[in-house]
C-alpha cells in the first residue's frame, strides 16, 4: 500500500483490545497506534497531526469523556469514535451528541468500525464539519 495510509490512533487502557484493534486495522491497510491512556496520547499527538482516534470512555485517570470534551474544545477536526462495553442507550446519545462521530458496543464490528473509519477520515482532513 502506498504512504498516504490513513492514521488511527487507539486509546484504551486495555492492552489485549489495542492489540486486538491494532491488528484488524493494520489488515485493512490503516497505520496504527496505540495508547493505553488518553495522558499518552496528548503528550505524544500534536491536534495539528490528522488521524482518527477510537476512544474507550472508561479509563483512569483521564478518562474519554473529559478526552473527547478537550478534543472538541479544542478545535480539532479529528473524528473521535468511542468504544464500550456499556450498553446504556443513554450514554450513546450524550457520546454522539458531545461530537464523537459514532460509538460503538464491545465487542466491536469490524465491519461498520472500518466502515466508519472511511467515512470520516476525509472530512477531517479537508477540516469537515462534524
């Protein structure tokens, strides 16, 4: 595959699902990294660097609510997708409505994750709307 792959960064501060997301993204040609918290992965990504980012909503420290509500203030276009084990339908609707672009149930659909990936991925770089 050519150098313009799309970048995921995924956040999670479970090892076993950023290896398990790292390796199915990886197969369908994305380049990918991981963090196992949303500290690291501020301290290391610039706002200003494209990428999408899936984004698991409980974690310690800082977790993805606080993460995503930074990500929106601050400006970025970078589309957040969030990932759960919860199945509170009302906590879908407050993720989509804060400005995630989609949210997702573990375990996850490759399918319609990737299928979202796509859809997203140029809106952010060509500063979409969300």
């Amino acid at each position: 595959m050519s150098s313009d792959k799309k970048q995921i960064y995924i956040v999670d501060d479970d090892e076993s699902v950023c290896r398990a997301l790292k390796c199915l993204l990886m197969t369908y040609g994305f380049k990918v990294r991981t963090f196992l918290s949303a500290e690291k992965f501020f301290n290391a990504v610039p706002n200003s660097v494209h990428g999408s980012l899936i984004l698991d909503i409980h974690m310690p420290g800082l977790d993805g609510w606080k993460a995503l509500k930074m990500i929106i203030k601050s400006g970025s276009n970078r589309p957040v997708i969030i990932i759960s084990a919860d199945r509170n339908s009302d906590m879908i609707k407050q993720v989509l409505k804060t400005g995630a672009v989609g949210y997702f149930q573990k375990p996850i659909n490759d399918q319609d994750l990737v299928d979202l990936i796509n859809k997203t991925y140029y809106k952010e770089i060509n500063n979409g709307k969300r």
